[in-house]
C-alpha cells in the first residue's frame, strides 16, 4: 500500500519512469482480465490502453484511495463492462443482431487464437459444469438467466461458478506471466 501511494505520488508529479514501471507491471494481466471479459483481445488491447492513457493525462487529479492494482483492475472491469452494454445496445439498434464486424488482421488473429487456445486450456482444467458455464456465456452470449434455465441451476449458482473461473483464469494468466 505504501508503495502504491509512492508510485502515485511520482505520476502526478510527472515520472515517466513510475508511469512505464506501473505500465509494464500491469498491462499484460490487465490485458487478459478485459479479454476474459469482452471476449475480444483487440478490444482488451483498447480498453487498456485508453485506461493508462486516462491515467497519464489525468495524473494531476489521481485521488486512489485504494490501492493501485484494486483500482487498476476496477477500472478496466467498468470500461470492459461498458463496451459489452454498448455492442449489445449497438446490436439490438443495428438490426445485425449477432452478426460481427470484424477486423482481421494478421496481429488480430494471432492474439486471437492465442488466447483461445489459453481459454480452451483453462477451461479443460476447470470442473465440467464450470467450463460449461464459462463456455455458455463468452463463446455462446448465453446471459446467466438463460443459462440457469439451460442448467436447472440458480442464477447466483452461475455467477458464482462464472466468478470461479474468471479467478482461474487470472491466475492462469499471471503464471504465464510470470
């Protein structure tokens, strides 16, 4: 904790160095958790990047009254978040409901098929009704009344098995990192 209030402290008075440390701690987990959450690196990639941009232009008015990782990983939870209401919203007004616009690009489909093929590994690792639940939902858009329903199981029974195994791929992500 002190350290985070040290490191904040050298970003608002301008670190480029503290900034890059902070950036190159927290950028590849950061990465994976908003891929876990959109579904889509490419998107991950912007969520993050924008995160830490905000984060330099704004450095004068940080308040984190929390630790930086909480706040970190909170934000990009929100602005994950948000982008997902935002395609749904986009898809119910577009009328290509479950149609998507891609952006293929060599770069894209190889960060694409790397983190699938981490997904399908995680998921072989997770009990059977976990990956069933995790696949339902991210490869499939199920929403977790649906699922529930699919399952015969509660919808706090799927969100809590969800957040199960979104905390295993996390933990998965920072072993690789690591």
């Amino acid at each position: 904790m002190l350290n985070d209030i040290l490191v904040i402290r050298k970003i608002r008075e301008g670190s480029i160095s503290a900034f890059e440390d902070l950036f190159r701690r927290y950028y590849e987990p950061l990465l994976w958790f908003s891929a876990g959450i959109t579904g889509r690196a490419d998107v991950a990639e912007e969520i993050v990047q924008d995160l830490f941009y905000i984060l330099w232009r704004d450095r004068d008015k940080i308040n984190i009254m929390i630790s930086v990782k909480s706040y970190l990983y909170s934000s990009v939870r929100n602005m994950s978040l948000q982008y997902g209401r935002r395609e749904r919203l986009g898809e119910r007004y577009s009328g290509n409901r479950g149609e998507k616009v891609e952006n293929n690009t060599p770069l894209n489909d190889l960060e694409y098929k790397e983190l699938e093929k981490m997904a399908f590994a995680a998921m072989g690792k997770m009990p059977v009704r976990r990956a069933d639940i995790f696949r339902m939902h991210r490869f499939e858009g199920l929403k977790y009344s649906e699922i529930a329903q699919k399952l015969n199981l509660s919808v706090k029974t799927v969100e809590a098995e969800m957040s199960k195994a979104i905390a295993e791929f996390r933990r998965l992500f920072e072993e690789r990192k690591g």
